[in-house]
C-alpha cells in the first residue's frame, strides 16, 4: 500500500507521485521496452523474400567498420546477413533482417524451424542481429527479425506518433504468412516457425495468439513461443504501481527513461534501465556503444505504442480463472518458454511469474538485465533458448 504524507514535509514526495502518475497517463511511448555485430558477415546481395530490397547503407558501414580485423572470408562461410524493405500482404512495407546458414552449416539445418524474432519498444530488428543472429545461424538455422511499426525502419504514416497494438499484430502476422508464401519448400514438408519476443513484443504475440483463437491453435501456427523479459498480460499499470509501492527513485527513472524519452540523451539513465546488473552498473557497455544504442533508441520511436488503446484490450481481460490463456490447449499445447533476467531494471518477478502462467509454464530466470540479447551477458539468454530449441528439434525428427 502506498502512503501519502500530506503535510509540509511530505509535499515533496507527494508531488513526485503527481508527476509521475501523470505521466503514466499521458505516455504513449510504453516504457516497458524493449545494435550491428562485428561477428557477422553482410552479403550485399537480394533478400529472398524482398523483390526490391532497400540498403541502408548507413547501417552496412557501420558493421563492416566493426568488422576491420576480422577474417572475413570466414564469417562468410558460416552465415549470410541480409537487409531489405519487405512488401508485407497487409500493405506494409516493413524492414527485415535474415541471416541464413551456408552450405557449410547447411547438414545442421535439416529439420530445423525457422526463427523469427521480435522486438520491444525502443528498439527493431538490429538488436537481435547483433549476436543471436550470428549464434543461431551457426547452429544451423535460418533466422528473421523484423522491425515493427513505427520504428525508423517501418514507416507509420505521415504525422503518426501512436501505433496501436493490432497494427503490430497485423505486421507480424503478415510477415509469418510472407515467409510461408516465400518458402520453398513443398507446402507439406514446411516446418512451423518459432516466435522470439521481447519485452513489449511478447503482448504482440499474445494478441496475435488471441486473434488466431479459436480457429486455430498456437501449434497449429507454430512449433513453439520464447517470451524474453515480456510485458505480462496486464501490461505495465500493475508492475507500475509496484515500482511505486517499493522505490520513487526507480519509479522515477522508468518513467523519465521512457514516457519522456529522457533515456535517449542520459547516458547513465539508459545504461541502468537496460544493461547494468547488480554487479557491475556500467554492465560491460562501453560510452561509445551506449551512444550507439541511443541514437538507434531514438531512430525507432518515431512513433509508439498507443497505452490508452492498448488499456482496452489487454490479454489478461479474456484469461481464464487461473491466469492462463485462452488459447491454451493441454491435448497439443504448443511448447512455450518463459524468461526472465535476475537484473531486469524493468520487468519485475511478479511480471515474469505472470507471463509464465498465461502460457502455463514454469519461468527460466537467467543472469542478465533487461536486454537479454545485448552486453556481454547475451549468452545467457542464448544458451537457454538453444537448449529449449534442440528439445523441439528432436521432437519434430521423431515426428517424421
């Protein structure tokens, strides 16, 4: 319970809580949020799925300039990272990056699922390129993310600042029936694809879950479902109203790192919100890399996602009795794995457990702080997701 002080001494406190509160209310920006790797080699060549790709070349020297030193010709070898502006079935045109095995990988990718993977608020598609793309590649899958509405990459409109949450169910499911349409495949031998979420892009995927039930069920759709340090189904009010009961300092922040963008220009603000952990503050992040993260931060909010909408429509309204979700199916549930990261500045146990039992798992805690798949600690992360997929893996191939 939160207590007020109204008396002279406690006008201060009470006046943060004002501030605060009001600019819970007034933020569209969602400030549960959710960069290019030196590890990966570019191949500048058209993207399979792109009849007229999109190059920015902005992006692409700044991954060879991290590249300088490396062997390039190797990376080569083992993966191919690709950049186009996709023509998505709903009228989007969306960016997409793939990074797909070569032929040296290629005996690993036999019954392999593709990933697709997703992004939270603040961020696109780069920040799963920056090692995951990499990592997975080289275990022999073929790897997708795409950049949602309203980031520097996919354009919102002319003037538009608010996306709502069906806008981005509509780009990802668009996006999962361009990849089954492109593949190729014999329609019977295609293998369901698995949703990698993040942060604000685990409610994306709920909805889009929601939206497909009940005619169909997630393992109808999917092979499986990894949700990444998720906004949980009753979005940020109630993990808000938590921070508020425990810390206005960290209330605080995550409103000023987030409804007012103010993360975009602190640089200690947004090394705390998104990579420091309890043992080390800077969380291994160099100065140069966090201006880096930023000036993406600040490329990908050109417009945000609409709190006001979304408050109508959460997941956790049509949830069953027991906080799982409607279309939980225990006769052929979908495999699913939950994340949280001991060091989430953002999302908190109680949002993670909440998650967890929507999807009718057990959660993973692994040692990281918000953005798993950022810093030095993104094999956390990684490795867990690895071992969950070779589970999956080794189903399907018993399967045929």
């Amino acid at each position: 319970m939160i207590h007020l002080n109204f008396s002279k001494e406690g006008k201060t406190p009470f006046l943060l809580f004002l501030v605060i509160y009001y600019a819970i209310l007034q933020s569209g920006n969602g400030f549960l949020l959710s960069s290019l790797s030196s590890s990966t080699f570019l191949q500048n060549e058209r993207l399979s799925l792109a009849s007229s790709p999109k190059w920015d070349k902005q992006r692409i020297r700044s991954l060879n300039k991290r590249m300088e030193g490396n062997n390039r010709d190797s990376m080569k070898a083992l993966c191919r990272l690709r950049m186009a502006t996709v023509e998505l079935p709903n009228g989007t045109s969306a960016e997409v990056l793939s990074s797909n095995p070569t032929e040296l990988t290629k005996n690993q990718q036999q019954s392999k699922p593709t990933l697709v993977f997703i992004h939270g608020s603040f961020h696109a598609a780069w920040c799963w390129e920056e090692n995951y793309f990499d990592y997975f590649s080289k275990l022999g899958y073929d790897c997708f993310a795409l950049s949602l509405r309203g980031t520097g990459g996919t354009f919102a409109g002319e003037n538009v600042r608010k996306v709502k949450i069906l806008e981005h169910v509509s780009d990802l499911e668009a996006f999962l029936e361009y990849i089954h349409t492109d593949n190729d495949e014999p329609k019977g031998k295609q293998l369901k694809p698995v949703l990698i979420a993040h942060s604000f892009g685990g409610l994306a995927v709920m909805k889009y879950l929601e939206k497909m039930h009940p005619n169909q069920s997630p393992s109808d759709l999917l092979s499986g479902v990894t949700m990444f340090c998720s906004v949980p189904p009753s979005g940020n009010g109630p993990m808000t109203l938590r921070y508020l009961t425990r810390s206005l300092r960290d209330s605080w922040k995550i409103t000023a790192g987030f409804a007012m963008k103010k993360c975009l220009k602190d640089s200690d603000l947004c090394r705390s919100l998104f990579f420091s952990t309890n043992d080390d503050p800077t969380g291994g992040i160099s100065n140069d890399d966090i201006s880096r993260y930023q000036s993406y931060f600040d490329r990908d909010t050109a417009a945000t996602i609409d709190l006001s909408d979304l408050a109508k429509q959460l997941p956790s309204a049509r949830s069953n009795k027991d906080g799982s979700a409607p279309f939980i199916d225990n006769t052929k549930q979908c495999p699913a794995l939950v994340v949280g990261a001991c060091d989430d500045f953002i999302v908190d146990i109680e949002g993670v457990d909440e998650t967890a039992k929507y999807f009718n798992v057990l959660p993973t805690i692994v040692d990281s702080p918000h953005d798993v798949m950022l810093g030095p600690q993104w094999k956390s992360g990684a490795a867990v997701l690895s071992h969950w997929l070779d589970d999956i893996v080794n189903s399907i191939e018993s399967e045929s």
